[in-house]
C-alpha cells in the first residue's frame, strides 16, 4: 500500500505535464491527416503519393523526441491507415499504380526506433537486453548471407521487415520510466483504431467503395475475394485481410485492459469485421488469447472476460446467421471441422512433407530476400520469386536464417517471452500485463500458420513482452524510490 501512496503524486505530476504539453504533441499528426483528407477531397492524388511519406516521416521524428510514447500511437495509425490513403490517393488519380510512395510512410516511420538503440545502445550489455543482442546478431548473419544471394536491394528491404518489430520493442524497454504513458497510449490506439477499422470494414463488405474495388482489381488480390458488396473477405483500410485480421485480434484482447465508454461498441463492430475477414489463424490465436487471459485472471476478472464473451456473441452472431452473410460463414467455418475438403489444409499439408528437409537442411540458410514480398526487389521483372508465397514461420525462420541464424535468434525470442511469462505473475492484478501476456503468447504459437515474428504480428508480440518487463522493471523503480522516501524521513 504505501507504494501506491508516495508514488501517485508523482504520477499525477507527469499527468499533469502531458496534458499541458498534450496539444503541442497532438498538433502535427492532426495535422498530416487534415492535408490528407484535403488532398484526397481535391483529387490531388499525385501531390498525396509525394506529400504524406514526407509529411509523415516529420511527424514520426517530431514525435520521437517530443513524446515517445505517442510515437508508438501515430506508428499504428500509420500502419492501420496508409494503406487506404494509398487506395483513395490512387482514386483520384483515376488509376492503379503498381508500387506507391505512401506504402514508405509506415515502414519509414517505423524505422526511427533504431534511433533508440543508437542512443541507449548501453542496454544491450544489461542483462535485460541480451536477448535483443542475440536477435540483432542473428538477423545480421542473415543479412550478409541475404546480400551475397539475393541481391543487396532484397536483403535491406527484408531485414527491415524481420528488424523494425524488435526495434519497436527496445524502444518500449529504453523509456520504460514512462510505462503508465506507453500502456494508454497502446490501449487507445488499439481500441478507437478498432472502431475506426470495424465499422470501415462493415462498410467495405456491404457497400464496397469503388477505390477498394480498383485496388483489388489492379493488385489482382484473388484471394481477398470478389471486389463486390458481401464477396470480399474484409481487410478495412489496412492492405489485406491477414494484417487486418493480426490487428482486430490485438484490439480485441486489448478490450479487457479498457475502461473507454466505446469499447464495447468498438469490440461489437470489430469483432464483426474480424469474422468477415476469414482468417482461420487469427480466429484461433484469439482464442488461445482468451483462454491464458483466463488461466492467468483472477475470479472477478474471468467472469469479465466470459460476460464479454456472451455479450460480444449476443451482438454479433445473430447478425452473422443472416442471409449471405451467414453462407460465408458456414462455408468457412465448415473447413474447420471437415479439413479433407479444406484445399488449403491440404495445400500447407503438402508444402510441409515435400519442403520441411529444405527448409531444416540448409544450414546456412538463404538470407534476408529470399522469401515474401522482398522477392519482387531480387528480380527485373518486379515479379514474386519463386518463394514469395510462404505459409509457415516455422519452416520460414530455418530457410532465411539457416542454422547459426536461427539458434540466435530464436534464443533470443524464446529468453524473452520465458521472462515475460515469469515477470507477468509479479502483475497478477495487472490487467494491462495479462493482455498482453495472452496476446503474445497467441502470436507465438500462430508461427505454425504464419511468420508471426514480422510485420502486424512482430509489432504485437515484441511491444508486448517488452511492455510486460517494462511495467516490471516500473514497479522495481517505484518500490526503490519509496524505501528511499522512507528512508529520507526516517
């Protein structure tokens, strides 16, 4: 008790400073987004492509060092809309383009984390940052073998995307002294950004505005669906339904650690759009999220987590046993619970017997390039190489990072979520802590499905083991300067 007693004031303080400087730190984000909606109002889509990358990295920097904290805030925004600025900007253009500028801004924004391992590089040699060493060192071996196969295009691009996640979190881990600002700033974010993206989504599967259809028909993006009203698998304003889905997920876990009046009409609209995106993964690493969320809560909080459940059911199922809706549904869900008829089952079934002794055997690896849309750069044709598909983390990881990559950074992630695991039963009435926990234990084990250490899914489980140890770390601050308080007046 007396921790909380001598430590709330000096929260309290800090508050107090944010909210003063909260309309200085809010100005330029507010505004980037007023010149994109007035540039996508008046059709000026070539000066969109050139001006929001540049206008957004500003912002990104400016928040960087004004409030680090809402750094991470505007990062999401940037990855949960970019992608429909991008759409709207080729809209009123009149015409799809291929490759775009703005796809720059969240990847780029992103990125000025490394300016916290630059600046606080120190912590590497603390016990609390070995691990990322170990990942760091890791991708680093897989970069140099990735410029040497791929191409040195390939390999940057791609190490950015296995990169920008663990930067993120030892970002979090850097300025873990502002813990309470990054736990809010998280929990907003997710929750007006899945109200903002649910109700989006609802809108995309029953109207299907003409610019969502331009970009489907133009990317040729086949498996979202048909570009028609209730023929598309929902991806709202991110670029496909797997990010979208990554995210929903996130903010429906997130809900628990909520006390925001919309929560529930955000989780209601979210929950309904993360349904219509179809993906299976995601539906079971939801699950895996809710069921640890209940192991690891205490009484009161389990039956909070059941009665939302109910809740969220008695909402949305009704309006998904309807009509087409409800034939989409069935039809998925179906592939579930009769996996012979399932070609996907069947296809990753096929892909693991036949490539399972590439992928393990290859000692050296392929490096950085090698997989995913980072194949597209290691070609003159822009086309997708020949692994640009790949389905599996778990065979992913071996293939790019080979042997001495692989045991690095595996060790790496594997140290970290152990201490989180660990940490996290210091926090047992932490409801921030368990959402988290669960979130990034979800994300772990849908590595069977997925990489779910990069992009939206890396974005989750690197920001929220490091905000686990760093809500730790804040309570072992809090507690020495209260032995010290009472130590001054004693």
């Amino acid at each position: 008790m007396s921790t909380i007693t001598h430590t709330a004031p000096a929260g309290a303080n800090r508050a107090g400073r944010s909210r003063s400087g909260g309309a200085q730190e809010w100005g330029p984000p507010a505004l980037l987004w007023l010149i994109t909606a007035v540039l996508i109002i008046a059709h000026q889509g070539t000066v969109l492509t050139l001006a929001f990358p540049v206008l957004a990295i500003l912002t990104g920097l400016w928040l960087y060092f004004k409030s680090p904290a809402r750094y991470i805030g505007f990062m999401w925004w940037l990855w949960f809309l970019s992608p429909e600025v991008r759409r709207l900007a080729d809209w009123s253009k009149g015409a799809f383009t291929p490759t775009s500028l703005i796809q720059v801004a969240p990847l780029a924004v992103t990125m000025i984390s490394a300016l916290s391992l630059l600046r606080y590089y120190r912590l590497l040699a603390q016990r609390r940052g070995l691990p990322v060493l170990l990942i760091l060192l890791g991708l680093i071996y897989a970069f140099m073998v990735g410029v040497m196969s791929s191409g040195p295009l390939a390999a940057t691009y791609d190490l950015a995307n296995w990169l920008y996640p663990i930067l993120i979190g030892f970002h979090i881990m850097a300025h873990t002294r502002q813990y309470p600002q990054y736990r809010d700033t998280i929990v907003n974010t997710f929750i007006w950004g899945m109200l903002v993206m649910g109700g989006y989504g609802l809108v995309q599967f029953f109207i299907m505005p003409p610019w969502d259809a331009l970009w489907m028909l133009g990317s040729q993006m086949n498996s979202q669906g048909d570009p028609v009203p209730m023929g598309v698998r929902v991806f709202s304003t991110m670029n496909s339904s797997g990010p979208f889905a990554f995210a929903m997920m996130g903010a429906m876990v997130y809900v628990m650690a909520a006390n925001h009046r919309v929560r529930w009409i955000a989780a209601a609209l979210g929950f309904f759009a993360f349904a219509l995106s179809l993906v299976r993964s995601t539906w079971g690493g939801w699950v895996i999220a809710l069921l640890v969320q209940l192991v690891k809560s205490n009484n009161k909080v389990r039956v909070r987590i059941v009665a939302s459940a109910v809740l969220l059911a008695g909402l949305c199922v009704p309006l998904l046993a309807v009509g087409p809706v409800a034939e989409r549904m069935q039809a998925r869900l179906t592939t579930i619970v009769n996996l012979n008829d399932d070609q996907s089952y069947a296809a990753r079934n096929e892909f693991y017997a036949t490539f399972a002794k590439t992928a393990f055997t290859d000692v050296s690896g392929e490096g950085m390039g090698a997989t995913g849309t980072s194949t597209k750069l290691s070609n003159d044709g822009g086309q997708l190489g020949q692994y640009g598909n790949f389905d599996s983390g778990v065979m992913n990881i071996p293939f790019v990072l080979g042997w001495p990559g692989t045991l690095l950074y595996m060790s790496g992630i594997v140290w970290l979520v152990v201490r989180a695991v660990l940490a996290s039963f210091k926090l047992r009435n932490d409801k921030f802590v368990s959402a988290c926990l669960s979130l990034s234990l979800a994300t772990f084990a849908m590595l069977v499905f997925t990489n779910s250490l990069v992009g939206t899914g890396g974005l989750l489980l690197f920001m929220s083991v490091f905000s686990i140890l760093s809500a730790v770390h804040y309570e072992k601050i809090n507690r020495r300067r209260t032995l010290l308080f009472h130590g001054g007046t004693d």
